[in-house]
C-alpha cells in the first residue's frame, strides 16, 4: 500500500488536473454560445443563395452548368475532410473519420481514384498516416469560419471536378444537432442534386448579365462555398460542445478520484496511528 506522503502528492495533482478541466469547461461553455450563433446566422445567406441556385437551375436549360451534370462513371473521387483543430473533445473527430475512413476503403476496392482536401488538423495528420492523396488543406482556422482561409483549398476540389479529375465530391463533417449530441455526417457536394438545391417554386427566367454561363458560374461556385462554410460553422459549433461535455465529465471523474483518494489516505493515515498506539501499548507493558 502506498505511503501517506504517496497519497497525499496524488490527491494533489488530480486537484490541479481538475482546475484546468473545470476551466476548459466553462471556456468552451462561452464559445459554444458564440459558435452557436455564428452558425444559424449562416443560414439564411445559405438558404437565400441555395433558392437562387434553384431557380438559375432551373431557368436557363440551354447551358448546363458542370456542377450540375452527373456523370456517368465514377472513376475519382474528391473528398473534403473537415476536423477541428485541437483535441480533448471526446470522440468527435473519431467518429468523424472513422465514417471517412469507411467509405475510403470502399472506394479504394472498387478502383477509384481519391483526392483529399483536409480542413483541420486532426484530420489532415490522420489522412496523412493513412498515406492518402492529400491535394489541399487549411488548418489553424480559429474559433470562426473565415472563407478567405478556405476558398484557396476548396478551389482545388472545385478544379479537380471541372477538370475532370475526380467525377465525385464528398464532404464529411460533424452536425451539430444539440449540446448533448453531434452526428458525423457525409454528403454528396458534387455533382448538385435536387435534393439538396429543393425544386424553386414556380419557375421564372433571369435577365443575365454579361451572358448565362459566366453568371452561373459565379452563383454556383458561391453556392458551393456557402455549403462547405455552413458545414465548418456546424462543426465548430459542435467542436465546442463536445469540449464542455468532456472537460465536465474530466472534472467529475476527478472530484470522484479524489473522494477516493482522500477515503485511503485516511485508512492509511488512521492504520499507523493504530499501529504506533499499539507499539506504545505492548512497550508499557513490556516495562
């Protein structure tokens, strides 16, 4: 058994352990709030712009914009991986790239060629441990989604599909649903689909100026960057929650720790007090 000095040095170093947990927890508390609300005020410029890109769409049937296109064989795919950062956020990150994980290897017996562009740096040292074919990345992103940082990697995949390339672009990243759950989620990105541009209400035609193509070219790639910046903002959002949720239950387990802690030092302590009366005891009689 442990010395009581043993004990004692124990006790408190989970004590200082659970002052940074407890700070952590109520740091990620405050950006969680803030993220929370950076992330539904990206909704209506996102639903605003996906109506738009539905009704061009839709409008205009002599040009077919490549976004739009589904091809007929998938010989490549592009994949966008976003992860947050830093760590000691439970298994946020874990779940996410496991899912991407999953269908990389799919993807991989069936002969297809992957690009990869990370966002985050969890998940771009992960995909380079796995060896994959990291084209793009942006890391070091802070507490709120920048396009600036973003729209250099992102036009790498939009390329690549253009291109040619990749016929396939996918987005994995982790949707916020509450504080107490997030889910890993993948989505197809490109080629559009109406499920996710929604079928406009009513149809109109534009007045495009200077001509169609270089406008749906714009609101298009736009489109794109508002999703991918969406998805960033859902992640963060549930980077932060799931920050709170693990330093709170760090700082549980610590406050447990120590009541069992503190239970055996005074066994121990309370044992060779016992132990030093008896000695007392059988010297005096000895006498």
């Amino acid at each position: 058994m442990p010395g009581t000095k043993e004990i004692r040095n124990k006790i408190k170093s989970v004590q200082n352990t659970r002052k940074i947990t407890k700070a952590m927890e109520m740091v990620s508390a405050s950006k969680m709030r803030k993220a929370q609300e950076r992330m539904r005020a990206t909704r209506p410029y996102g639903e605003k712009i996906r109506n738009v890109a539905a009704h061009i769409s839709h409008a205009n049937p002599e040009y077919r914009h490549p976004f739009l296109v589904a091809r007929d064989t998938v010989k490549g795919v592009g994949l966008i991986v976003i992860t947050t950062d830093k760590g000691l956020c439970g298994g946020l990150n874990t779940n996410a790239l496991r899912l991407a994980l999953n269908h990389y290897k799919e993807w991989q017996a069936q002969g297809e060629q992957i690009e990869v562009c990370c966002i985050g740096t969890r998940g771009l040292g992960f995909m380079q441990r796995l060896g994959a074919n990291v084209v793009s990345e942006a890391v070091q992103l802070g507490d709120r989604p920048q396009l600036d940082r973003l729209i250099g990697a992102v036009k790498v995949m939009l390329e690549g599909y253009v291109e040619d390339r990749v016929d396939r672009v996918m987005i994995v990243y982790t949707r916020f649903i509450n504080t107490m759950k997030q889910e890993p989620v993948m989505e197809q990105l490109l080629p559009l689909t109406g499920e996710r541009m929604g079928s406009p209400e009513g149809t109109w035609d534009y007045l495009y100026e200077p001509e169609a193509k270089t406008v749906l070219d714009q609101v298009l790639t736009r489109y794109i960057e508002a999703i991918i910046v969406q998805a960033l903002a859902e992640n963060m959002a549930s980077e932060q929650s799931a920050r709170m949720v693990a330093m709170k239950a760090a700082s549980d387990n610590a406050d447990t720790l120590i009541d069992e802690l503190t239970l055996i030092y005074n066994k121990n302590r309370q044992a060779g007090i016992t132990k030093e009366l008896s000695e007392i005891v059988g010297g005096a009689a000895a006498v």
